[in-house]
C-alpha cells in the first residue's frame, strides 16, 4: 500500500468517478484503475461499485475510506509536532485580543516563550471591538482570539480551550456618590441603569450577575463596549466587566468585586490552515498551567 494509492483512491471518491479524478490528477484513467485495483488486491476486498454512469464506494470502501482520512489528519499532525522538536518551524501568527483589555499580566510571557523556544516564528497581537473580533476569526483575518467564552460560543465551525475564570467587577464613575463610601455592594446600584453592549446572552449575563444581590437590574444596550464605557465615565450608569479591564486602572473609575466569573478562552476556525495556531495554544495553556 502507498500514498500514491490512498491518494488515488480518495481522489476518486471525491469525484465519483474515475474520469474526473484522473482530469483534476492530470494522470490517465488506466493509471487512476491500476493503482486502485491494486490497493483493492492488497486489502483483499473490492472498493467501488459501478451503478450506472456513477462510481459508488462498496461498504469495505467506505471503512477503508474512513481509515484514510484519519491516517491523513494523524500523519500530518504528527510532522507539525515533528517540526516542533526540530525547531524547523516558521511563519507568523495573528492573535486577537478585546481592546478593552489589560493583558500585560500574562501576553508578554506569551510572546516571550514564543520567541524563546521559536524564534523563526512571530505573533502578531491586534486589538479590537467584539465584532471586529468575530468577524476577524470567522473570515480568517486572525489565526486565533483570546476572549470571552460567550464571544465566540455561537459561532460554526470553531475549536476552543478554555483556560482561565476571572472576577467580574462593577465599574462605576469617581462621579458618583457611591465612590466617596469605603464599602459598596452591587445592590447599592439597584436604582442606577445598567449598560450593556450589544451581543450574545448580554442581558442574560447582567440578570444573573445581579440576581444573588436581591434585585432585577435596569439594562440598556448600547452598540459596542466602547459606548458602555463612555456612559459610565459620565455618570449616567454603571457597567458589569472583568479585572482585565483597562479601567480598573484608570482614576476616572471606581469598581468592586462581584460574586460572579467570566470564562476565558482562546478560539480557532477549526479550517484554517495556518499549521502554527496549536503552537500559540499551547504557549497559553502551558501558562496558565504553572
């Protein structure tokens, strides 16, 4: 048995057809049926079927075709790990990250470790909204986004890991009257609106947060996170976020912990083909191992 034949064989079961397959192989028909017959003779049983104009898998084929298609995806992930111990790898990988976020804490030893056991490979950080974000990993113009799990739960085809849980906070403005006090609870803003950017399970997210502390919250949906911030910096409301917020560190706000947690995670359409995103994967896994 060879690669030649599998190849072949494959070929022809996408096509249905001999004739197809040896047009898109650039090889003669003849050739395509003297490989194959020769693969049925070895496995010892007949692979296709002739019904009709159409070229049908026997079902031996299709258990053979099921076979081949795993050794495919197994052999080539087998030389991505290869080139990951001979150090042979190269390439760029494109990371998105949400804007909104302070990732000093952990990124640069991501990148750091990347360089240090990769050095031929390079990571590209770019910062946007949620939809940007989205959007981005659903046409490929990231290889991969660190984000909420709620961010990218809802959308088809997509591998992830979730690799870290983070406090939730409410952020409010030095404006209002609840920042000169030394203790606040988030029931203390039962009266105040809370903004929301537009997104899935975002209201439903806001209940729940605030349902431990007694009360159902005045939610308003604003475009993007961006918009929820500049309300609260006005002191018309306040917003639910997590610590790695920017704000937390900007004197304009104020914040408190909550009981709740965000669920973090890193995400790939499972169809790209860029061979280097397990590579930032398991950089990030590893960290937040240790």
């Amino acid at each position: 048995m060879t690669d030649l034949q599998i190849e072949y064989f494959l070929k022809v079961v996408e096509c249905a057809g001999f004739t197809k397959a040896a047009s898109e192989l650039y090889v003669t028909q003849p050739a395509i049926s003297r490989q194959i017959s020769a693969l049925s003779d070895e496995l010892g049983f007949p692979l296709f079927d002739k019904v009709g104009r159409m070229t049908e898998l026997t079902p031996e084929g299709k258990l053979f075709q099921d076979l081949f298609y795993r050794y495919k995806e197994e052999l080539q992930k087998t030389i991505e790990q290869a080139k990951i111990l001979s150090g042979k790898l190269f390439g760029t990988i494109r990371l998105g990250v949400l804007e909104s976020w302070s990732l000093a804490g952990f990124l640069p030893d991501v990148v750091s470790r990347l360089q240090q056991d990769y050095p031929n490979i390079r990571l590209v950080v770019c910062r946007m909204n949620v939809q940007e974000l989205r959007f981005s990993l659903k046409t490929k113009k990231v290889d991969a986004i660190i984000a909420l799990e709620s961010m990218y739960a809802g959308l088809h085809g997509i591998q992830s890991h979730v690799f870290t849980e983070i406090p939730n906070i409410l952020l409010f403005s030095e404006r209002l009257p609840e920042a000169q006090k030394d203790e606040s609870s988030a029931a203390d803003f039962r009266e105040y609106k809370f903004f929301a950017p537009d997104g899935p399970q975002t209201i439903e997210q806001v209940k729940n947060t605030c349902a431990p502390y007694g009360f159902e919250p005045r939610i308003e949906i604003l475009p993007n996170i961006e918009s929820a911030i500049s309300e609260v910096e006005n002191g018309s409301g306040v917003y639910i976020s997590d610590i790695w917020s920017r704000e937390c560190q900007n004197r304009q706000f104020r914040y408190i912990p909550l009981s709740t947690q965000s669920r973090i995670g890193i995400a790939w359409i499972d169809n790209n083909d860029n061979t280097l995103i397990q590579v930032a994967v398991n950089e990030v896994l590893r960290l937040f191992s240790i």
